[in-house]
C-alpha cells in the first residue's frame, strides 16, 4: 500500500484527517473550510475590498454593521449577483507543473430594509439572506513519471449563507447601535481523485465528503460621527457553535481489487470572537475608509461523542491569530450620477506555518475596483471587481502552489 500524499492546499475535514492518518502518520495539519474564507458582499463593498464597516449605506450593513442600518431613511430592497473564479496553478519537483480553474455564479444577496416611524431619531429594521462563505477550492498535481505517474484533483465547492434579522436604533444624534441575528446554514461537496500508477501496480483514492453547517449566531454593531466629517465604528461576532452533519464515501481501488467505506458523522465546532473596526472621512463628493479585522482562529475548537483531544491540538497548531487591513476610497460625480472607488486589501492566511506541509511563500492580498450608477433616483446600481492572490510551498512534497481568486459582484438597491 503506497501513502496517500495530502493536498498543499488541504481542504480536509474531520473525517477525512482521521481517515487520512492511518496513510501519513507524519502529517498533521488540519484545515477546516468554514474558517476564515469570507466571501465579500455586494457591489459597493467588494469595490472598496470591504473597507465599509463605517461608511456602508445599504442593506448589506446587515452583515457589515448593523448600526449602519439607521442611515437609510427609505424603505429599499437589495439583491446582488456574484461571479468567482479560483485558479490554482502547481509545480512540482523535477518542473513539473499542472493548473486548474474552477468557477462559480451564484445569487449573493436579497434582503429587505424598513425604516420604522419614530418621534425623535431613527430606528430600522432588516430581514434578508446573504452568502458570506465561500468553500470554492480547487487544487491539482500531475507528475507523470513512466514508472511512477501521479495525479491528483482536489474540488471543493459550496457555502455557508446567513440568513438574518436585525434591527438599529439611534441613541443620539451621533451614535448608533445595531445587532442582526442569524442562522447559518451551508454546506461543501468535497471531491478527491489521487491515482498512481507504475509498471506492476495501479493506485487509486476516491473520497467524496458532504458536510452540512448550522448554527445561530450574533453580531453587535456601533457607530459613532465623532466630527462633521470624521465616523468610527465597531462590530463584534460572538463566538458561534456549528452543528456538523456529514456523510463521507471513499473508495480505493488497487490493481482493479475495490474496497469502498461508507460512514457518517455528527459532530461541533466552535468559532471565536471576531472584531471589526473602522474610521471613514468623508467630504461632499470623496470618501476614504480604513478598516482593521482580527480573529484569534487557534480558539477553533472540535466537540462530538469521540475523543478529539489530539485533533483539536493538532488545529490549535495549524492556525494563528489573523489580523486584516482594508482600505478603500470612492470619489463622487454628482453631476452624472455616477461613484468610482478602488481598494486594497491584506489578509494574511490564518495558518500557522507550524507543519511543513503548509509554508506561506507570499501572503494573501488583493485589489479592487468598482462603481457606482444612480437610476432615476430610486435605484443605484453597484459593480465591484477584487482579485487575490497567495502562494504555498508543500515542503513536505516539494511543491509549490499558486492561487488566484478573481470575484465580480453586481448588485441592485432600489428604494421606494
């Protein structure tokens, strides 16, 4: 029996990595889909690389900050359209060298924002549903060597979208406070191929992994305008608890002898706080926005019927405390009707570099652009175009990865 090499970029969830072990006793990473991997909304905010969490001014406050909310004085409705594609281009030793792409279209966003009349201030409440995680991957090696080939597909696909209540309320003419309430639900199709062939044997593993996400969680925003021209503004997630559900096929074949196992498995995984702040200045026709972000992932924590006490310290030392800068800045047209903006963004990789399987050769950054289209006065039309890029080093393997994420994002919101 030959060892199963683990993907460089491993999109592996528990069962995988407990199935996985009895093949690479020496490899331990862990990585876990549903963290990190925020997948930006709407047209406005991928634009600005999601520098918002002060300055947003749609329905997607409901996820960027739910104190935002009490800047819209109309009833408006939202939706938005994204487009993503992932490349993933590998070098193994020796120079070879294989790519892959993967790409998906997908609706983003629909919620439904209400202003609710008041005496005195402005209280606002929301309702929508929105995809903020993204599990799209996609990973390839190719080594054929005449007599000892090798190839391998790693495909992963899904989400996990929010679907939210929330609600804002002005506590004095310059302070904010919102919180939206939401249930998580997702899931990720896994797909492994790894084939190894050689002039006396034949290798072949086939897993196919279903996961299904839920969970309820709460976010609690803050907004303040310290000066006519200067706002601040802070968002905390409180630490959520999913419930896992997955269903797991993997199949070997060897030298045309099938062995296939089937399984299910129920178990929690916990994640922590994260923290979001922001300052905005803003004139008459120009905006400028600068946002921190920062989630201790080591907190990442497995609960289920088993013992996980090895698995969980085996992911507390595959991921690390992430801290994100975003910037965005957008200039204003008022004569046409029309915004520019542009953005840039770092966000670092939450993984550890603890294992060698794993090496950040180049962290993950990216840069976007975007605009804005007012429509009879009632509509704006909002387009953002980000890409992103990072690279891997496999030392374990002696590969080499490159990754590129491509997102477009249009959206609508149409007040009445």
């Amino acid at each position: 029996m030959f060892p199963r090499p683990l993907p460089v970029f491993p999109l592996l969830t528990l069962v995988l990595f407990l199935c996985v072990a009895a093949f690479a006793q020496e490899e331990s990473f862990v990585s876990e889909a549903s963290a990190d991997n925020f997948f930006g909304i709407g047209g406005r905010a991928v634009g600005m690389s999601e520098a918002v969490v002060v300055s947003t001014k749609d329905g997607t406050a409901i996820v960027y900050n739910p104190a935002a909310l009490t800047k819209i004085r109309r009833p408006e409705f939202y939706g938005a359209l994204s487009h993503e594609k992932f490349t993933n281009k590998t070098v193994a030793a020796h120079a070879y060298s294989a790519e892959n792409n993967l790409s998906r279209t997908r609706l983003g966003s629909l919620n439904l924002t209400v202003p609710v009349p008041t005496y005195r201030g402005a209280l606002v409440v929301a309702f929508g549903v929105n995809r903020t995680r993204s599990f799209d991957r996609t990973f390839t090696f190719d080594s054929p060597v005449l007599d000892n080939s090798q190839h391998a597909v790693e495909e992963e696909s899904g989400g996990i979208r929010e679907w939210s209540a929330a609600a804002a309320i002005e506590l004095s003419a310059r302070i904010s406070a919102g919180l939206t309430l939401t249930y998580f639900n997702g899931g990720e199709d896994y797909y492994w191929n790894y084939q190894q062939s050689s002039l006396s044997s034949d290798l072949e593993y086939i897993d196919n992994i279903e996961d299904n996400y839920s969970a309820v969680g709460l976010r609690l925003g803050a907004l303040a305008d310290l000066t006519q021209n200067l706002s601040a503004a802070l968002t905390i997630d409180v630490p959520t608890k999913y419930k896992v559900e997955q269903n797991y096929i993997q199949r070997t074949i060897e030298n045309g002898s099938e062995d296939t196992e089937v399984g299910y498995y129920e178990y929690h995984l916990t994640h922590p706080f994260v923290f979001n702040g922001g300052l905005a200045f803003r004139t008459r026709t120009f905006l400028i926005e600068g946002n921190v972000g920062y989630t201790d992932w080591t907190q990442l924590e497995y609960d289920g019927d088993f013992d996980l006490e090895d698995l969980n310290r085996d992911l507390r030392n595959s991921y690390d405390e992430s801290i994100n800068f975003r910037f965005g800045a957008e200039y204003t047209f008022p004569q046409y009707g029309l915004i520019v903006r542009g953005g840039y963004k770092h966000d670092p990789l939450p993984f550890s570099g603890f294992f060698a399987s794993n090496q950040i050769e180049k962290d993950r950054n990216s840069f976007s652009f975007g605009l804005s289209y007012l429509i009879d006065r009632v509509a704006m039309l909002d387009v953002g175009f980000a890409r992103a890029s990072y690279e891997l080093d496999n030392r374990t393997l002696d590969l080499a990865q490159e990754f590129t994420s491509s997102k477009l994002m249009f959206s609508v919101a149409y007040r009445i």
